[in-house]
C-alpha cells in the first residue's frame, strides 16, 4: 500500500515540490509541434496559422514518440555512451513548424554563443504575474533549428509560429526542448542547472503504473546494505527513486546523506531525483556569477578548478561507459528510441546506512503520482 503522500514529503529529502509545480506553468499549454499537426493538417490550415487552440491543453495532441526523454540516457549518436539528457527529443523532418508552448518573449533567436546550434529561447511569465521579480520565470528552448521567424525582444502568443525544425551536429533531424524553472531567489537564472523534466509543463496522461524491480540486494556487510532496484514503464516522465530502509524494529533507519550539509547539498542520498540532483550538482558559472560565489561543490577535489556544468550527473563509470556513477549511486539506463515500448532505469545504491529487515522503493512521476514496491520482511509496517 502506498503510504500518504504528505508522509513521504515531510521526509527532508522530499523538496521536488519546490522545483517544478504544476501552478507554476502555463495551464493550457500546446505541444512545440502542435501534436505534429504539419503532417496531417486540418482542411484549409497553414502553419501560419499557429497551433489552433482546441489542441492546447489537450493530452491528446502530443508530439510523442520521442526518442529520448529528460534524464540518463544511452546517447546514441556517442556510441550509446552514458548522458544526462536536460530535455525531451522529438524526432521529425527538417522543416517541420515549430510553435510558441506559451506566451512569453524572445530572449535568443538564432545563433548563440553558449550553443552549438541555432535556438529559439523564450520567457514565460507565472500564471497571474507580470514580472519574474520575487517568484521566477520559466523559459522554453528550442535547439536545432534550420530557420526562425522571431527575433530578440519580440513578444510572442501562446500557439504562435516561431521557427522551424533542423537536424544536430550528429545528423539526427530532431527538435530538442528544455523547460528552465528559475528559482524566486534567483529570478533572472537561466541557468543550464534550472532545466526541469518538460512533462512537469506539458500535457501529457499515461495512466500505466510502473512497476519496480529489486534486483539485487547485499546485505553482507548489515550497516552498510547494497541496493539495486529498476523501473520499468511506458511512462516518459519519471522524475526520480526513493528508499525508505526499515530496521528490525520497523523503525526508519537514519540516512545521513538525505541531510543537507553546510553548503545545502544532500550527498549520498537514498534517493535520485532528476530535478534536484540536475539543480544541485550542475555547475553554472560566468564572469558576472562566478561559480565561487555560490559556494563550493563538495566533490570539488575530484575536478577542481573545472566548473563546466556537465562534470557530475553526466560522469560516465570508470568500467563502463554506457552508465554513469555520481553521489553514492550507479544510473543505469536502457537504450531507448523512438520505437522502444518501455523505459527501464536501473539504480544502484552503495552508500546506505542499515540494518535493513523492510525495504521500500516509490517511483516518482513528473504527473505527482507515484508507484511502490518491498523487499524483505515488510509485514509489520503500517
């Protein structure tokens, strides 16, 4: 039995709520291709006409498949080497109109000097507010244009053409799209660390319940359990994995790394959220924002004075590159595409604290629902 949500969020290592909530967005927003309305028009539309608005909202109107979606990944245009992918790929034809999920305003358009490939960036405002001072904004990305119709300060309409869709250094002809959820004490943040799974904003309902795996449990050493558990789902939007460890007593057993340190970063977590773990252990850094002033990583002696924003969650194991390792866990993803039914991620978690008689695993979901499993002897718990 799944156990109250508001008892698994009194836990402190629960604090997604804080990084993406669904009052945050726009309520009613449309898919970046319009549930890929080019390829089989209504009768009369043009693209210039924009995402009609009897598709925003709507579920029914995805751009789905995708090819990947938001987290660890087999990269494979990388010989399927281990990646942290910060956003959703959605496969289609060079050319394909691209529209506005929101109302906002242009900040990027075209070339940029922090991408490899042409964008579009917009600014969305809160539901209700007209500034980002004091609560934040959020911005879409839409990388790998081959052409855009919108430039830099130009405001722009929920549904509204802005660009057109092109293919990435690898020759892969895809849209990429990021959501980036800027925090109320950082409101102007546009960081690559603020990128959120897009199934938070977009509409998306899949009703499957994931289903969860223990595939091995080391209970060798008793203070110091070995876990590996896997979920499996045609899901997309799966956020992240929590444990709760049970002693003899069913008592929850003290996880010192769900506990911030000095510096506000939880290491070595029973846990792997991607939203926080992206916001936490992506670097960010700029001569206006050095990456000092924010304090210092507490892995910094393991890639000193090196801040690029992809040295932690995209780490690759040292005896395989197809999974990464990072914070006490091992990420292992399935490869996946387009026309792959299932997303499975394997998790191995090395840095637990025990005895461990009851185990417990819930999967989170971008939709807030959640799924559970148990290992061991469970039976006393209420």
């Amino acid at each position: 039995m799944l156990k109250p949500i508001s008892l698994l969020l009194s836990l402190p290592l629960l604090t997604w709520s804080t990084i993406a909530s669904s009052q945050d967005f726009d309520q009613t927003p449309n898919w970046p291709l319009c549930g890929h309305i080019s390829e089989a028009p209504p009768t009369g539309w043009v693209d210039t006409d924009g995402c009609p608005k009897e598709r925003w909202g709507r579920s029914d109107y995805t751009d789905l498949p995708l090819s990947s979606t938001f987290g660890p990944r087999q990269k494979a245009s990388s010989g399927y080497r281990y990646d942290y992918h910060r956003g959703i790929d959605i496969p289609t034809p060079i050319g394909t109109p691209i529209f506005a999920i929101a109302d906002g305003i242009v900040k990027i358009a075209g070339n940029h000097s922090a991408y490899s490939d042409p964008l579009i960036q917009i600014r969305h405002y809160r539901p209700g507010y007209s500034s980002c001072k004091n609560v934040g904004c959020y911005y879409s990305n839409y990388l790998h244009l081959n052409s855009w119709i919108v430039s830099v300060k130009q405001r722009v309409n929920k549904g509204e053409l802005i660009g057109y869709t092109g293919v990435s250094n690898s020759g892969f002809a895809h849209l990429h799209l990021e959501i980036r959820n800027s925090p109320s004490f950082d409101y102007y943040s546009v960081w690559q660390r603020d990128a959120i799974h897009p199934l938070h904003v977009l509409p998306y309902s899949d009703t499957s319940v994931p289903s969860i795996s223990f595939d091995a449990v080391n209970t060798s050493i008793p203070n110091s359990p070995v876990v590996q558990v896997t979920v499996t789902t045609p899901r997309l939007d799966v956020t992240g994995i929590v444990l709760l460890i049970y002693d003899e007593a069913y008592q929850l057993v003290n996880q010192p790394g769900n506990i911030s340190d000095a510096l506000g970063y939880k290491v070595n977590p029973t846990w792997f959220d991607m939203d926080i773990w992206n916001f936490q252990y992506t670097h960010k850094n700029s001569s206006r924002f050095p990456w000092e002033s924010f304090g210092e990583c507490p892995y910094h002696d393991e890639h000193g004075s090196n801040y690029e924003p992809n040295v932690h969650l995209d780490e690759q194991a040292p005896d395989d590159s197809h999974v990464g390792l990072f914070n006490g866990v091992k990420i292992a993803p399935a490869r996946y595409n387009a026309r792959t039914t299932n997303y499975s991620l394997s998790l191995t978690f090395n840095e637990l604290n025990g005895p461990a008689q009851c185990i417990e695993a819930y999967v989170f979901l971008a939709a807030g629902k959640t799924a559970s499993e148990q290992w061991g002897d469970c039976s006393a718990l209420k």
